[in-house]
C-alpha cells in the first residue's frame, strides 16, 4: 500500500485499487498458473509512488526482484537476487538490495561492496564526524 494505491496479488497476477476512485486495475504481469515453480512472491510498495517491488520466485535458492514503473505499467528494472536477500530504501524512497556481501543500488545497477567491521578497530581520536554514533553510507 501507498498514498494512491492498495495492492494484491496471487501466484500469476497482480492489482491495484486506487484509493481515490476505488477502481481495480491489473498489473501488466502474467505469471502462468500452471507454471508451479515461478511465481509472486510478495509486492512491496517504496516510497516513490511512481515504484512498487514485486519479488517473483525462480528456484528452491534465488527470486528475481521487479522495479515496476506504475504509471507506465511496465518493468523498470529487474535484479536476478538470493532468497535471504532484503530490500530497503534510503530517506529519499531510493531503493537497495542487500544481499551477500554487497548492496545493490536498483537506481545506477550497480553492486557496492560491504566489509564487516567494528569501531574498536579504527583510532577514533581523530574522527570529528563521530560514525560511531551511527551508520554511514554513501550513496
């Protein structure tokens, strides 16, 4: 759900019911229902109202997120993603996937790469910005 639209879904296809006139329209996404191993997973809307995620199972080990353009109903881009795999979204309704080792920016399409690692292993006497107050990402 989002400002304009509550979404729903069934293996093979998905809709929108705009809250303003309370019409029902379909998704241009069809699915197969004979198709037993793919199949919606989830739709999740971002805060780009122009944007909703629909996570579309592939395998027993990987999904396929879809960045769904809503105006033009059409797939905006698609990223080949693990099943533990999570998507979020920055303070602007930018869209991420983390996943592995790596963050997925869905705007550029591009992988970030992640490393692990804790405040004790840096000298914070000099660090003015305080990251240890936080996280940091740049974007």
């Amino acid at each position: 759900m989002n400002k304009q639209y509550i979404f729903f879904w069934n293996k093979g296809r998905a809709w929108k019911l705009s809250l303003e006139d309370k019409k029902i329209t379909s998704l241009n996404i069809y699915i197969s229902e004979l198709e037993t191993a793919t199949y919606i997973k989830a739709i999740r809307a971002t805060s780009d109202d122009r944007l909703v995620c629909i996570r579309v199972v592939q395998s027993d080990k990987e999904d396929c997120m879809i960045l769904w353009n809503l105006k033009k109903d059409v797939e905006k881009y698609s990223f080949d993603i693990q099943k533990d795999a999570i998507l979020f979204q920055d303070f602007n309704g930018k869209t991420y996937i983390a996943e592995k080792d790596y963050i997925i920016n869905c705007e550029q399409g591009c992988k970030l790469k992640c490393y692990n690692f804790s405040i004790k292993d840096f000298n914070m006497e000099n660090c003015s910005f305080k990251c240890n107050y936080g996280h940091r990402m740049e974007v």
